[in-house]
C-alpha cells in the first residue's frame, strides 16, 4: 500500500474542499546502513540494522553514536557502542529525536514530544538514565549544540510567523535563556571547536 499504516509525519497529505486526497508515495526517511567513510575509500558499514535514521551525534570520546529513528510512527534514540557493535534503546517516554552529548560526557541532551509541543530533556546515560527536564514551556525547543566546556546549551524555538530564534541557556544556575540570533531558518550546527 502507498500509505503506511505505522504513520510517518513527514508523508504530505491534503484534502480539497471536495474531499479529494492528494498525497505522495514517497516518505521523507527512507530506511538506511550507518558506514564510516573515508576519504577515498569505500563506505564500511557499520554493524547496525537499517533503520529511517533522522539524527544522530558522535560521543565526545568517539565510542558511541547516539541516533534517532523513526520505528512505528515514533522516535526513537539508541545508543550504539561503536567498538562492541551493539546497541541499546533508551527506555524514554513519547518521541524523542535529534540527540546532542553534552561535551562533558555521559549526558545526552535530546528533543521530545511527550505533551503536544516540543521540549528538551536530558539524561545521564552513564550513570543510569536519570532524566529529566531541560526546558518545557509552550514554544518548540530544539537542542543544537553545546558549548565546548558543557555550560551552555545552544537551542532554537519556532515562532508563529515561521521564523526561528537562536537562543542560550546556561545550565546549572536560574538564568533567563538569551536571545542570540533570529533566522527564517534553522540555524546552522555546530563545530566542536
């Protein structure tokens, strides 16, 4: 069948005043291999099953990979051991994608969907999945990055007109989050240096 029973909230659909339904067959993630690829060389798989792989971010020690996938019309984020080729689920509650390791290692930082906007949660993945909430007010909150020494966290908001605003969160103290940039689109990542 051209729709997918499991859901995918990137497939358009539309209905016309008539109730004509217009939709297309082709999904935004389609599934794929994870592979290292070096310049020059032939992309070397990695051993983990192919899967609508949306987002994903290297550990600040290189070892893991934290990646989100869409399965079953959620998402989902999986730490995968580089070095082992294994892999656990992270036992999270609603949707939870574009995961973000703080610098400082064992925390991840990731973006949810548990109460109909987006917020940002965190868990501290090497000293047994303690989470807990980073930002959950009424705007979309999206982590982007965080700053090399693990105190500030970079994230962006939707606005009702379409635009994104950039803003700063210094983690740890009551701050007011800053300000920092607005653009009509996402911002850009970051480099870690």
């Amino acid at each position: 069948s051209d729709l997918d029973p499991a859901g995918d909230a990137f497939m358009p659909i539309a209905t016309g005043h008539d109730g004509t339904l217009a939709y297309t067959t082709s999904q935004r993630f389609s599934e794929s291999r994870l592979a290292w690829v070096a310049a020059g060389q032939a992309p070397d798989p990695l051993p983990f099953p192919a899967r609508k792989y949306i987002s994903l971010d290297m550990s600040p020690d290189g070892r893991a990979l934290a990646a989100a996938s869409l399965e079953a019309g959620r998402y989902e984020i999986r730490l995968l051991d580089l070095s082992r080729g294994t892999e656990q689920r992270l036992d999270l509650a609603g949707s939870n994608w574009t995961p973000r390791w703080n610098p400082r290692g064992g925390t991840l930082t990731y973006r949810s969907m548990r109460k109909g906007s987006f917020d940002v949660y965190q868990t501290d993945v090497a000293g047994g999945g303690q989470e807990e909430p980073i930002l959950t007010t009424e705007e979309d909150e999206v982590p982007r990055a965080w700053s090399p020494d693990g105190r500030l966290l970079v994230y962006s908001t939707s606005q009702p007109d379409g635009s994104t605003h950039a803003k700063v969160l210094t983690i740890g103290e009551a701050s007011t989050p800053s300000l920092v940039a607005t653009h009509s689109i996402d911002p850009a990542d970051e480099s870690r240096d």
